[in-house]
C-alpha cells in the first residue's frame, strides 16, 4: 500500500504515513457473500446433474442385459421350454428354474435409478435434505465399480465434511 500524498510505501496497519503525516485511509473493498467460494456451491449443481446422469447410466445398462438375462431363463421366447427340451435344455442350467430373478432384479435396479433420480433433483433445488439423502446414496453406491464408486467419492468429497454442512445450510433453500 501507498501514501496517496507522497508515494511512500507503508504497512497497511498504519493510521498515517511516516513521511508527511497525513491519514491514510483503509481500501474498502466488497467482499462476496460467504457461499460464494465454498465447495459445495461450486461442485453442488455438477454433483446433482451426475445423479441423474447416473441413473439413465444404471437403466441403460439394465435394457442392453434384460433381452440376454430374458433369453435365458425363460427360454429364448419358447413359452415353457417348447422348443429345445431334451438334448438343449443344458444352456438353461443355472437359472432355470428361477423366473422370478428378472421382476426382482429390475425391481431392484427401477428403485436405484429413482432414488439417484431424486437425489439429484433434491440437490438441484437445494432441498434441506438434499444433503443426507446425497451421503446416504453415495453410501449405497461406493460398491458399484467404476462410475458407481468414482460418483460416490465425489459427492462424499463434496458433501461429507461437517464444514460443507454448514455450507449446504447457507445455500439450501427454506
């Protein structure tokens, strides 16, 4: 900082400057609101689109493995095994019997996609939930490889520590 008198450099916890005495007055400057900087509003909005991203990624994958899983337990489209009985029957060996397994597992992989859905969208409007229903998703998620777990790092990264609670609060609407 400088004397706006003399040019003399001076500290800026000085009142007046050394050379010529005269007052010097401290630089205001406006500082931005405290939610600004913080990392949940920079990483928020990217951690809630990836949430919903991830769950058209979950139902994708779910249709391209639903014709092969269908195929084979219940028998390539033959109703009750017509069709290839006898010799044939070997390729319907580990899951023969089981024609409940395909509702169940997309039963299983529909709620998934839809908590990810809600989960994203709660952030995206800043519910004050938002945040929990994110930690425990990811909780859920961490087990998933690859993108199910590099997801869930993120948004544990973003949300997690008790700082970002206090700034989740700052920026969560009421």
């Amino acid at each position: 900082m400088y004397c706006s008198a003399c040019g003399q450099p001076i500290d800026a916890y000085q009142p007046f400057c050394p050379r010529c005495g005269r007052q010097v007055t401290p630089i205001t400057t406006q500082a931005p609101p405290p939610w600004v900087w913080t990392r949940v509003h920079r990483h928020g909005h990217t951690v809630a689109i990836l949430w919903i991203a991830y769950a058209a990624w979950i139902l994708l994958h779910w249709l391209t493995v639903i014709p092969f899983l269908a195929g084979t337990l219940h028998g390539w489209g033959f109703p009750f095994g017509h069709g290839f009985d006898g010799f044939y029957s070997w390729y319907r060996f580990p899951f023969g019997h089981m024609p409940w397994f395909v509702p169940m597992v997309t039963a299983v992989l529909a709620a998934r996609a839809v908590l990810c859905v809600v989960t994203g969208v709660a952030l995206l409007r800043r519910a004050p939930w938002a945040r929990v229903l994110a930690i425990v998703t990811a909780f859920l998620t961490l087990i998933r490889p690859l993108t199910g777990t590099a997801l869930a790092i993120y948004t544990l990264w973003v949300l997690l520590p008790s700082a970002s609670g206090q700034e989740y609060e700052q920026i969560a609407e009421p």
